[in-house]
C-alpha cells in the first residue's frame, strides 16, 4: 500500500477517505464506515457517523470520548444490540471475515457470547439480582453448548470464576449479585463474558464504577487474560489514563465521528487533535507537577440530533478562528497526521484543518507547557 | 427462609388478633341493640333481660371476648336458645336465619371461592399476557388494540358488564344456563357453566389493570442493564423475556393480585348480586340489612382472615422471586 497517500487504494472511490490501518485484512473485527442513526420523535439522531478501525487478536484498541460521543452506540452496534425497528445501522462490521450489518438476528445472536462478548460498566446493575451469580454464567456457557449438561456448565463456570481471581469459587457460585462487593461482581461479569473463550471482547467503562485501588486490578485481570486467550480487546472509557495503561491503539471519538486515531504511543506522545489535548489536559497526572493547571474542555458536547456544521468540534476549539471559515463550512476528513517523519505509515490519523506545523506549534506552546503532557 | 417464614405468620398473628378486638368492640359500639332484634316487638322488659343474660351480654366485656374467642378455636355451648352445642369453629347463633353462622358460611363460602379463585387465574394470565404482548410489541397495532381493550375494562362498571353477558349469552343466544351455584365435587360441567359468566365479567374488569401494570414493567425492565447482558449472552428471545426481563417484572404484579385476591374473597357482593348468586358477600350484605350482627361479625372476620392470609402469601411470593428479600 502506498502509505503517503490519503486515500488507500483498497477503498471504493465514493466513500470518504479512511485510511485502513496496517494488516486491516487479518483483523479479527474490522469496521468500515460504520453510521448509526436513531429515529427519535425529535429528530434522526446520528449517533455514530461514519467509523472505520480495526483489530486484531491480541491487540486491544482504546476508544476514548465524552459521553455522548457515539463509542459506547459503536460497540452495542457490533454485537447487534440496538433496537432494529427504530436504528438504521450502514456500513461494514466484519467479525472473522463475516459482514454482521445485515444479518439476520438470529445469525448475529448466535456469534454474542461465543465470538464476541461485552463486559459493562456497572456490574451491579448488568448481572440480574435475582439469579445466582454461577447460574448466570452457566447459562451463558449452556446457551452455545447445547450438549453440556448442569454439572458441566457448573463446573466451567467455577473454573471460570477461579481463573479470574474469585475466592473459594464453588461457594461463591452459589451467591447472589448482591453478596459481591463491587470489584468480584466486575470480575463475575468478567467470568461470564469469557466463559465461551471469545476471541473479541468489548469492555465498555469497565473501571468507572469501581473503586480506585480495585480499577487497576481489574485492568491488570484483563491483560493477563488477553495475554492467555489471546483476545482482541475494545475498551471504551473516557480515561485516557486507562487507555495508556492497556491499549496497544487509540481511537477518540467526538460528535459520533473519529477525530484522531493511532497507536497509543502517537496518541499520547504527540496528541494532534485540539479535542484530544483537552481529553489529555483534563486528566490530572499523578508523574507531572501537582500543581499543573487542568485545561477543561470548554462548552459541553454536542447534540447529535444538530450536530455543528462542518468540524463538529469548532465551537469549543480555541483554534476555530485560524483556519476562517472552513472550520464551520467543511468536515475535516480523517487523513495522515504527518508528524513523526514517515507520514502515514505509522498510521497516526486526525481529522483536522489545521496544518501539522500550526498543531505542534499550539500544542507546544499551548498544551504541553500548561498540562499533563510535559 | 424458615426463620423469614415464622417472622411473617407471626406477625399476621398479630393482625388478626387486632382485627378480632376491633370487630368484637365494633359488635357492641353499633347503634343496634342484639337483644331487641332477636324479640321482636312484643318483648317485656323482663324478656329482654333473659335473651340478655342467655346470649351472655351482662358478663364483661373480657370475658365475653374470650368466650367468643374459645368458641372459634375450640368450640362452646351457646345454651338452648341458640342451638346448643356449637362446634369449632363456633361464630355463633344467628336468630335471623335461625342457625349457627358457621353453618352459613360453611354453606356461602365456596361460593366466593368458586368464583374468585378461578377469575383471578383467568385475570392474571389475561392482564400479564396482554401487558406483556403489548410492552414487546409497543407501537405496533398489538399494542395499541391492548391499551384500548383495558381502557376500556378499567371505565366500565361490572353490572354493567354482567348486563349485557346475561342478556347475550343466556337470554339472546341461550349458549348459557342461568347463573347459578354448583358444588364443584358434584358436577363440574355444571360448576363452571353456572359461573362462568362470573369469571369472564370479573376477569375483563380486572385484567385491565394488569394489563396497563405489566405494560408498564415489563418496557421499565426491558430497558435494564441486566437484560442487555442477557442479550449480549446470545440468549434468545424467549429466555430473555420470559426468564430475565418477567420475573423481574412480575414483583408489583404480585403485590397488587394478593390484595385484589385476598380483597375480591371477603366477597364480591356486586357480581354476586349481578349474576343473583349467594356467596359471602351478598351474605354479608344481607346481614347488615337485618342487623344479623353475629353473621355480620364473622364475614368481617372472614375477610381480614383473607386479607391478611393473601399479604403472607405475597410476601413468601416475594421471597421466592427476589433473593434479596429474604435477608430481611
């Protein structure tokens, strides 16, 4: 593939230029183009508006974004959750090289759970109060292993619940949703959502509703369980710390489109999407200076109903007024970031009128000096 | 569970020896005179204090209360004029109909059971069906047709109801026998033929309710997170709803049929009086209308029993669907 330029030449003339990331075509889930779109009785809600990443089998892709910002409608979109009478669902969702946008309910049910799976983010509320804990994951395993009786459903989730680090696991099979405290219950979720050795695994916010010193265990709990399963891995958070901690690849999402995307190294190092620096600056560090000022992300995200004309991020970036009228008139297309020399290559993508010498001079003088980043 | 158990009956316990003590007051506070009622008008002073002391109405109150009490539990002589040796459970002598009460009730009774029990199964499975049908279809013509067939149940009266059923299907298309009360152990067929008119009246007027409740529920509950996870499993359809999203719907469902079904046993004096059939309550109601306090006495009692049994019931209902009750 010729890396410097914009538009790959796998992709059809008449869609939008989305480069493809390296080896896109031995990817266990790929997503193209990707629109979801609500019909509300206030309007159509375009909730996600044309993705494209992709990932493979043990590699985990972060994708980072407020609420709002159509990540947790992407990952809902891949396992076929959404309603289909009021969603309209476009695009391409490959799983193993299967297209899923299209399929018959029945086809995809079969995939959730055994192909693909989804950790959420309150386990308390995701794992029904009024079933055991081992049932429900029995259950889970039952219902692709037909052929499995009680006793083997019974003892695979024990299994299961052990090799996540549950104590005494025969026992705990037995207990209710409600007698785990917040971090076994995320890891029961965990239990679950692995019991069928899926190969791609989505964890939507799985840290936020916990406590702080149990976040990290179960992040690690992930890793290593990426590590044996050898699992691709979504994980959707706001954090971007979570994503430095776990994710091999970035993706930020703002307004239901992708404005940056690239490896968490990129991404993190040399952020060149303005969103991307308040994401950044709004996370204070614990390495950095204490004192360090946060840099809020002005204004509040968009509605997706009347989504801004052409950048959708322009009425928050500071740096709207530098590129005229183009930053309301015209949508940024997702292209090579062109920093770090070989551009493209290396995959760095962001979708922003703004060069890539006005970005690393803003970033330099206006991030970096002030926040996190430094 | 047994610990939860124990708990509950006795605190039931409680409430009907309360209830009891209340009805017993209530007895004496009625503007009636008992005595006066039971000779009727050509009664002397001195014959009024005989029944007086005959019916036991000059000893305490105490002890008035415990022997009504005895006679419940263990049965007591109400002496000559009232029948003599009374049974347990012993709820006294009627002079109305000349009687023991417990014989009337024993008589009006299954009645009322013949016709709740069997209208509230027919409710409940009608009212969750449709609720349920309408909540998983919702917006669709299903929906719709359900929301106007139990707006419909809800703005109607049940003489109303029970009218026109009489008029259509005994009088017009005489599918139907007149209403009428048959033993179930005697003859079935004609058990349920006789009432069935009853059950399907009671049924559509009820049904309403649940049906708009479960509706309610179940969208409430569809939207859970939990029942997401359920679907994220690759569960299908009928173990989603029937087994995740229903059972934890069906909790307020369930404490609003115990009081109904403990409600509609005290007596259903309407539909009763409707479909011209003697149960409890048009017992009861003719009791009040000839001042026949002791039969007055045991339908109230009869019907907080019930009451107070459904409450139980609900509550070990309950604990069955949500573990978490049982803690406590």
């Amino acid at each position: 593939m010729d890396s410097s330029q914009a538009v790959p030449s796998g992709a059809p003339d008449d869609r939008p230029a989305v480069p493809a990331q390296r080896s896109d075509q031995d990817a266990y889930l790929r997503v193209r183009d990707l629109r979801v779109r609500f019909d509300t009785s206030d309007g159509v809600v375009r909730a996600v508006d044309g993705v494209s990443f992709a990932v493979e089998r043990g590699r985990t892709l972060g994708i980072v974004g407020e609420s709002g910002s159509g990540k947790s409608v992407t990952s809902l979109a891949i396992l076929g959750l959404h309603d289909p009478r009021r969603t309209t669902i476009t695009g391409e969702i490959s799983v193993e090289g299967q297209q899923l946008v299209g399929l018959p309910d029945e086809e995809v049910r079969r995939l959730r759970g055994r192909n693909m799976a989804m950790i959420f983010q309150d386990p308390l509320s995701a794992l029904h109060p009024y079933y055991t804990v081992g049932r429900q994951i029995a259950e889970a395993y039952r219902v692709h292993h037909p052929k499995a009786n009680r006793r083997e459903a019974r003892q695979r989730a024990v299994d299961m619940l052990d090799r996540v680090g549950i104590p005494q696991p025969a026992r705990r099979f037995d207990q209710y949703p409600h007698e785990f405290s917040g971090g076994m219950r995320q890891r029961a979720m965990i239990a679950m959502s692995l019991v069928n050795d899926p190969a791609l695994l989505i964890a939507d916010e799985p840290t936020t509703a916990l406590d702080v010193t149990v976040q990290a265990q179960i992040l690690d709990l992930l890793a290593d369980l990426q590590a044996e399963f050898h699992s691709a891995i979504i994980l959707i958070t706001h954090d971007l710390g979570v994503v430095g901690q776990v994710a091999d690849d970035v993706l930020v999402m703002y307004g239901g489109r992708a404005v940056e995307r690239g490896s968490v190294e990129q991404v993190l190092r040399s952020p060149q999407h303005p969103y991307t620096w308040g994401l950044l600056s709004s996370v204070p560090s614990l390495h950095g200076d204490a004192d360090a000022d946060l840099l809020p992300i002005p204004g509040n995200p968009p509605s997706l109903i009347n989504l801004p004309s052409g950048c959708a991020f322009h009425p928050r970036c500071r740096y709207a007024d530098r590129v005229g009228s183009r930053s309301r008139s015209e949508v940024p297309e997702l292209r090579p970031a062109g920093v770090d020399g070989d551009a493209g290559a290396d995959g760095h993508l962001v979708a922003c009128h703004l060069s890539v010498e006005e970005r690393t001079a803003f970033y330099t003088e206006d991030v970096a000096s002030v926040g996190v980043a430094r | 569970m047994a610990r939860f158990l124990l708990k509950r009956l006795f605190s039931a316990t409680l409430t009907l020896f309360a209830v009891s003590v209340l009805t017993f007051l209530m007895f004496f506070a009625l503007p009636r005179d008992p005595v006066s009622s039971i000779c009727s008008k050509n009664c002397n002073p001195e014959r009024l204090e005989r029944v007086r002391d005959d019916l036991g109405l000059n000893d305490p109150l105490i002890s008035q209360y415990a022997g009504y009490m005895k006679g419940i539990v263990t049965g007591r002589d109400l002496g000559s004029a009232q029948g003599g040796r009374c049974d347990a459970p012993c709820l006294g002598w009627s002079y109305v109909t000349n009687e023991a009460v417990s014989d009337t009730i024993a008589r009006v009774l299954p009645v009322t059971l013949s016709i709740v029990i069997p209208a509230a199964i027919l409710w409940l499975l009608l009212g969750v069906g449709l609720g349920m049908i309408s909540a998983l279809r919702r917006g669709t013509w299903l929906d719709r047709a359900a929301i106007g067939f139990s707006l419909t149940g809800a703005s109607l009266q049940l003489y109303f109801v029970g009218a026109v059923l009489l008029m259509v299907f005994v009088y017009n298309l005489r599918l139907l026998p007149v209403p009428s009360y048959t033993s179930l152990f005697e003859n079935p067929a004609k058990w349920a033929s006789g009432l069935v008119l009853a059950w399907v009246a009671l049924a559509f007027l009820f049904s309403a309710i649940y049906a708009r409740l479960s509706r309610a529920q179940m969208l409430e509950t569809l939207s859970e997170d939990f029942v997401r996870t359920a679907r994220a499993k690759g569960l299908a359809k009928p173990t989603v709803y029937g087994r995740h999203a229903l059972r934890a719907a069906i909790t307020p469902v369930v404490t609003i049929a115990g009081l109904d079904v403990g409600g509609a046993l005290g007596g259903t004096v309407i539909t009763e009086t409707t479909f011209g059939i003697q149960g409890l309550g048009r017992t009861a109601v003719d009791a009040v209308r000839s001042g026949d306090l002791p039969t007055i006495m045991a339908t109230v009692l009869i019907a907080a029993v019930f009451v107070v049994l459904a409450n139980v019931l609900v509550d070990l209902l309950y604990a069955a669907i949500d573990p978490r009750v049982r803690l406590r």
